[in-house]
C-alpha cells in the first residue's frame, strides 16, 4: 500500500496514513543514534521493548524517526486506548494548557478535577454513594487504595495473589509477584504482604468455587480475617499472563470480604475504560468491589490515575492525609474528561467486543494449527496467547521472546508477558482499522511459523 492510498484517521493536525511501512531494517540510522544517546544518558535500569525513535502515532501505528510505520498491538500498554492523540483529547489539552498547567489542587482547587471525581463516581461498578481521590499513576493509586483501606479498617494486613502486578513502588512490589525484572534486589519490602493461589484456569483446572474455596482457606490459615485491611485483585491479571479467573471465583472472594469486614480493591489499572469489552472489568464478573483503582486508558497518554469508592471508607482517612502535589493535574483532568466523553460517546465497548473477536478468531485458528500455542485468553481487546512445550505443557518463554522480536523486526508492536514470561499480548488501541488488525495478525501468524 503506497503513502497515499493508505487509510488515515485525524491527529488534531495533519493525517497519519494507517498503514505497515518498512523504509529500513529497525531499528533504522536515526533511532540507532538515539538509542545510543540512550545509552550514555539514561539509567540502564530503564529498558525498551522496540527499538525505534517514535516521532508520530495515531490509529493503530507508531511511526519512528526514520519512516516506518508500525503496526501497534500494544498501546503502550493498555495507555492510548482510544487511540493516540485523539483529536477531543489533544484540544482539551491544548486549551488547559492555554489556562494553567498547575496550581496544586490542594493548594487551589479547580473544576475539571472534580468533575473527573464525579464521572467515576458514576462509572465505576454499584449504585452506592462514592469518593474519589486522584493521582498519577496506577502504582500509587493502588498504595493509596491500601492506606485508605488499612485507615477504615484499623487493620494492617493486605493480601495479593499469585502471578499479580500491582507496581513498582515499595509497597507495590510487596503486592507484585514477579521477581524479575521488578523486585530482584530491590528489597527490602513493606511488611504485611501476603500472598493467595490464584484461579489459572489453563493451569489449575479448577472450577471458580473450588479455587476460591482454596484462596480462602489459605486467607484464613496463613492471614487470619481479623488482622486483614483488604484483599486486591486484577479482575484479568495484566503482566502475570492475561489470566482470567474461572467464573464465580471473584464472586465468591467478595462474599468473603463481605461477610469479615475485609476491604476488597479491584485493581483495574489495566483492565479498566472498555478494554475488556465493558467500561470495567469487575461488571464481566458481576462483582462491585469496595475500591477501584484506575489508570493507563484512564487520561489518553497523560498521567492520570485513582482510587474511587465507597464513601465510608473513601472518608475515612484524615484531612490531609491523602494527596500529592501533581495529583489530578488540570491538563491530565482535561485529558480524561475528553477521553471519558469518547469512551461513552464513540462507541468504544462494542467497538473492545468487535476488536476481540477478530484477535480470538485469528489467535484460536493459529492454536488449532500449532500444539505450541497452549491457550488462548482474554475479554474484549485484552487477547494473549501462552506458548508451551508440546509434550510437557511447560512454559516456553524462548517461543515468546523469538515470536515477539520477529513480529517487531517486521513493523509489528507486540508484548511479552507472564509470570513465566512466556505469553504474548495484544492491546490493540480501539481506533486500530479492521485491516490493520488483521494485518498485525498475519505478521504474527509468519513470525510464529519461522521461529
């Protein structure tokens, strides 16, 4: 397809073709120059996953310093979920940005955060009286989810579960499940910190009652409910695989918190604004969590993040004592009520469920042609497929990483993930074309068949 025949979608300025393009190998000259100043300039503890300069993205494409184009299955991880640059969110922040860029809303509040409070007041899972508080970004919305709640409770104990990642701040490491590259020598950890089997279908084979019934007598033997301020759960883990729990597993989990005065926080930093094919993930499982953390598609790409709730256990804490100097920044706030409006008004969660279905079709005919796809998983456009060993069902995380480096190497965006680092997933922003998709799909389809 040539420059000018390719599909375009508007950037609140000039139009990016919608199309795969390879003018060079990649990385190419210019993102090789910078990926070198990268490396004299920027900490070696900060990776990348493609190795490109992105100079431009819109749609479903990323397009680097030396011209190509890239397709992009990834979103920057669940962030441009309506695409990036959206035309409502890029005016809505450049007009902020002509007004203020700060005052500190603690110091001197202002409208648009408030309204963000009150658009997830009204969208978060349950009728109930809410409070919202903002922040910037889903690691410290999680470590205030857990403040709040040790507040309400009086108790200081948290409970997390296998395969989890909540973040990579100390707290949220301590939540976090997986060594590498996130805790590894990072230690040590805040206490009270433990830790539950989680429902893996895929790898369990148990039904949700009976690995909740699991969970739950691990709670009771190893935690104990009275000490216990909360339980936090990924409605779809994000990082530890895409590992959708068996139904009625966080049905009965609720139950659980419900009958022992625990504090249950969904953590839908991933999972949340349509990704999954609803506006959240916790209404695909018919549950309404106590507190909800949100953030990535939460603002558009600008950092965003919170923790919305209950209004008893919301007001527990004292005045002052939740906050932060850049939390609900006024053009992060423009940003999310932009986005909300898209999210509401777009057609975004039927367009998640179209989205997911082409992925599944695709991924699920791929499975039934190659014994070394597993499984194949996920809700709406959160998609990911496990790679194992034929004969013994163990992870193959090699199969991952080579599937993964071919698919960039020929213009595709796609992430590794999973506890065994054997998983690959798709995050495809919502404003992708069908065409696109497929395309992406048949890159990965070519690399899985030559690695």
């Amino acid at each position: 397809m040539s420059l000018t025949d390719a599909p375009t979608l508007p950037l609140g300025g000039p139009t990016l073709p919608q199309e795969r393009r390879l003018v060079t190998a990649i990385p190419g000259p210019r993102s090789q120059a910078l990926l070198a100043r990268k490396a004299q300039a920027v900490s070696a503890g900060v990776g990348h996953t493609v190795p490109i300069e992105a100079v431009a993205a819109g749609g479903g494409v990323v397009v680097d310093a030396d011209g190509n184009s890239l397709i992009d299955l990834g979103s920057g991880i669940a962030v441009t979920t309506v695409g990036n640059a959206h035309p409502k969110v890029v005016e809505a922040v450049q007009a902020q940005v002509a007004q203020f860029t700060h005052t500190c809303f603690m110091v001197s509040p202002y409208e648009s955060y408030v309204a963000v409070a009150e658009a997830l007041n009204r969208l978060t899972p349950g009728d109930h009286e809410k409070r919202t508080a903002l922040f910037n970004s889903g690691a410290e919305a999680v470590e205030n989810a857990v403040k709040i709640a040790r507040k309400h409770t009086g108790r200081p104990a948290v409970v997390a579960f296998d395969h989890a990642y909540h973040g990579r701040t100390n707290l949220t490491m301590a939540l976090t499940a997986k060594a590498m590259p996130y805790k590894s020598g990072f230690g040590p950890f805040a206490g009270e910190v433990y830790r539950a089997p989680l429902s893996y279908p895929f790898r369990d084979g148990l039904d949700g009652p009976a690995a909740a019934r699991r969970a739950i007598s691990v709670i009771e033997k190893q935690v104990g409910a009275a000490g216990l301020a909360a339980v936090i759960i990924e409605p779809i883990q994000g990082e530890g695989g895409f590992i959708v729990p068996a139904d009625g597993f966080l049905p009965e989990l609720v139950r659980w918190c419900r009958e022992n005065g625990v504090v249950f926080i969904a953590d839908e930093v991933q999972t949340g604004f349509a990704r999954t094919g609803a506006m959240f993930a916790s209404e695909l499982f018919g549950i309404v969590p106590d507190l909800v953390t949100t953030a990535k598609g939460l603002a558009g790409g600008m950092p965003l993040a919170a923790v919305t709730g209950r209004s008893e256990i919301m007001d527990a804490s004292h005045l002052g004592g939740l906050g932060g100097t850049y939390g609900g920044n006024p053009v992060a706030c423009a940003a999310a009520l932009a986005a909300i409006d898209v999210f509401e008004n777009e057609g975004l969660i039927p367009r998640a469920r179209a989205v997911g279905d082409i992925l599944v079709s695709r991924l699920t005919a791929l499975q039934q042609q190659d014994a070394r796809i597993g499984d194949v998983r996920g809700r709406g456009a959160m998609v990911a497929v496990e790679f194992v060993l034929p004969d013994t069902g163990e992870p193959d995380a090699a199969l991952a990483a080579a599937v993964a480096k071919a698919c960039i190497a020929d213009g595709v965006i796609v992430l590794t993930c999973g506890t065994y680092g054997n998983v690959i997933r798709f995050l495809p922003p919502l404003a992708i074309p069908d065409e696109l998709l497929s395309e992406g799909l048949e890159v990965v389809a070519r690399a899985l068949a030559t690695s």
